[in-house]
C-alpha cells in the first residue's frame, strides 16, 4: 500500500513540474463556441456588409494555408524516411571503402591504396552529410508541425474576425435574436487573436532551429559533394519556406478590430 501512495505522490509531483513548466500551456486548437447565425442578416444591404464580406474572405484564405500546411507536413515525413535509407545507403558506401582500403593495403599497391583513401575520405563525409541531412529534415518536420497549428490557430481567428463581423451588423440594425450578447464576439476574437499570435511564436522558434540544422547540413553536404567530384542536387525545402510561409505571416501578425 506503501508503494502505491508514494508512486501516486511522484506521479502528482511530475503533473505539478509540468503545468509550472508550460506543458499544459499548448493545448490543441478547438472550433470555436460562439457563432452567428447568417439568416439574421441577410436582408442586410450589402454595402452595410462590406467587412462581413473581407472577413469571410480572410477567413476562406486561411483556411487554404491551414490545407496547404497540412500537405507540406505530409511531405515533409516522407522526406524524413526518404532520408533516413539514403543515410543507410551512405553506411553501406562506407562500409564498403573500409573494407576496399584494407584490401588494397595488403596489395602494396601504392595507386591503389591512395585511390581506396580517397573512396574512403569522400565517404566518410558522405555518411556525415547524410547524417546532417537527417536532423535537417527532423527539424524541418518539427518546424511544420509547430507551423500546422499555427495555421489551424489563424484559422479559428479569422473564423473569429467573421463571426464577430456578422454580429457587429446585427447590432447596428438593432437585430437581436434569443441569447444574443454582442460582448462575447469581440471577447472571442481576443482570445483567437492571443492563440494565434503565441503559436505562431512558437513555430518561428522551431523554424529558427530547422534554419540551423539545414546550415549545418549544407557546409557538411558542400564538403561531402567536392570530395565526390559533383555538385549538390538534392531538394532543399527551406531554400524556398520563407517564400511560401509570408503571406500567411502577414495576415495573422497583427489583429484586426471590427467596430
């Protein structure tokens, strides 16, 4: 009995550690809980609609980056295990010029154990790129994981930003159906606005750690490339995700007020 309360206390005492360290800060994005019904409005006039209308069409975008993280992060995994067997092939390589060197050694064949030096130092340096290859890509997928929810996040704010839009109208025409209260709109898009900005926090942190991991590949890959005598061909993800990332940055940097 002895055992199981003091296993229970060290189990209490590791949920305490966590919740002070932030663990149970990043809780996963959830639809939202306040929404407002379209038929309220829609004998509206359009031009009393306009930020409804920009709203549903920030809303719409946003929900296309959120489909196009989620395919990036697809990849991405597929790209980890690609790279996980070409760093298995490079071990094999190596293995290989190892033993190719010591067979030429015992040969006394002097161009043939400077040829099998140089088949082992190009790849020695081609396991090591392959290696940096893989905990490029690691980060690179950890990255896009943080960003997936960052996007999802941006995704319920602009929700947010519609729903509020939708009900701003509504209280300007004096539209007020059953339960309606105006406070909880600009209260929810508050808080959709605070999530989005600290996940979005949290996914530059990862991305700044996956642009080191990939300059550290690159030097490593740059060496391994010149001593095998060719240039560098493979996919570099990240040469182009700044580009592909700063429209969604953009929309999601800075809150919108409705009025």
């Amino acid at each position: 009995m002895a055992g199981k309360t003091s296993l229970l206390a060290t189990l209490m005492i590791m949920n305490l550690a966590l919740v002070g360290c932030g663990g149970s800060s990043e809780s996963a994005p959830q639809p939202l809980k306040t929404h407002f019904d379209d038929m309220y409005i829609a004998q509206i006039p359009l031009d009393q609609k306009q930020a409804v209308v920009q709203a549903q069409n920030d809303y719409s975008v946003a929900k296309m980056e959120r489909a196009k993280a989620e395919a990036d992060l697809s990849e991405a995994n597929a790209a980890v295990e690609v790279a996980k067997n070409d760093r298995k092939s490079a071990g094999n390589t190596l293995d290989s010029a190892v033993t190719n060197k010591k067979q030429a050694e015992s040969s006394g064949d002097q161009n043939r154990i400077n040829d099998a030096a140089r088949a082992l130092r190009a790849a020695e340096l081609a396991k090591k790129a392959a290696e940096k290859r893989v905990s490029y890509l690691e980060a690179y997928r950890d990255w896009l994981k943080k960003h997936s929810v960052y996007t999802e996040e941006a995704m319920y704010w602009r929700e947010a930003q519609y729903e509020m839009a939708k009900a701003d109208v509504a209280q300007k025409n004096n539209i007020s159906p059953k339960s309606f209260k105006f406070a909880d709109y600009p209260s929810q898009e508050s808080e959709r606005q605070k999530r989005t900005q600290k996940a979005k926090d949290r996914s530059e942190n990862e991305r700044n750690k996956a642009k080191n991991a990939r300059e550290g590949w690159l030097k490593q890959q740059g060496e391994a490339d010149e001593a095998n005598g060719r240039t560098g061909d493979l996919p570099d993800p990240m040469a182009k995700s700044s580009a592909d990332t700063s429209s969604l940055d953009s929309a999601t940097a800075e809150p919108t007020a409705q009025s």
